[in-house]
C-alpha cells in the first residue's frame, strides 16, 4: 500500500484572492468554505478524493511568501508554453527570480502573495 496527495495546504493572507487565482490558473471550482476562513478548491465534479488534489487556502497573519521548502509546478493542457505564459501573467502571475540562468525550459512565476511556482514546458493531457 502507499498514500496519496489528496490536499495541499497553503496560508495565505488573502484566501479569498489566492482562491480565485488558483482556480482559474487550474481549472479548480470552489469546493466548500471552513468557519475560520479557509477555502478548498478542487477539479470539477470530483472534490476531495479525486486523481488531483485539493488545494486549500488557509488565513494566516504570518504567511511566508517567495522560496518556500515545497513550491508547484504547473503545466499546460490546452495550449503552448508561451501563451499559458501570457495568460497566467494576465491572471496576476508575476515573474520570479530565483537565480535562473535564462536557458531552462521553465519559467519561474509567482502567484499575487509572492508563492512561487514553475511553468514547464511540456503539454499534459488534461486529467478526465
């Protein structure tokens, strides 16, 4: 037997607005809303449990934004690096610099709080 990711847990200071960030950048729905603030969102039609995993957004008034010891990696699934690119940057992705060198095949973002995350190069069937 092994385990399995079923959720992410990431403090925030603004759970409301990385919700809505990353749902859009992943495709996630809302899935429910926790008394002290946290939101979970997660693919469509499939909640906690699902292939993918939940991502919850848990208030924090000390959350730690830039390198954290786990970041994520995100690929695209209906379209090429460049224009998942354009439209993570139009959904409030910044550019990070982490030391890169300007030859990887990824692009270093972070989300509207400072978490940074990867864009890889290589498009992924979409999960079904």
């Amino acid at each position: 037997m092994a385990c399995r990711i079923s959720e992410l847990i990431l403090d925030c200071a603004d759970p409301e607005r990385l919700a809505a960030f990353w749902s859009e950048v992943l495709g996630y729905v809302e899935i429910e809303r926790e008394e002290d603030g946290s939101i979970a969102i997660g693919p469509p039609d499939a909640g906690f449990g699902g292939p993918q995993p939940t991502l919850i957004l848990s208030p924090s008034d000390t959350p730690k934004a830039g390198k954290l010891p786990l970041h994520l990696d995100v690929n695209p699934t209906d379209r090429d690096q460049d224009a998942e690119l354009e439209r993570l940057l139009a959904l409030g992705a910044k550019p990070a610099d982490v030391g890169q060198t300007g030859e990887e095949s990824w692009h270093v973002l972070a989300d509207p709080e400072g978490n940074e995350f990867c864009l890889l190069r290589t498009r992924l069937k979409p999960v079904s």
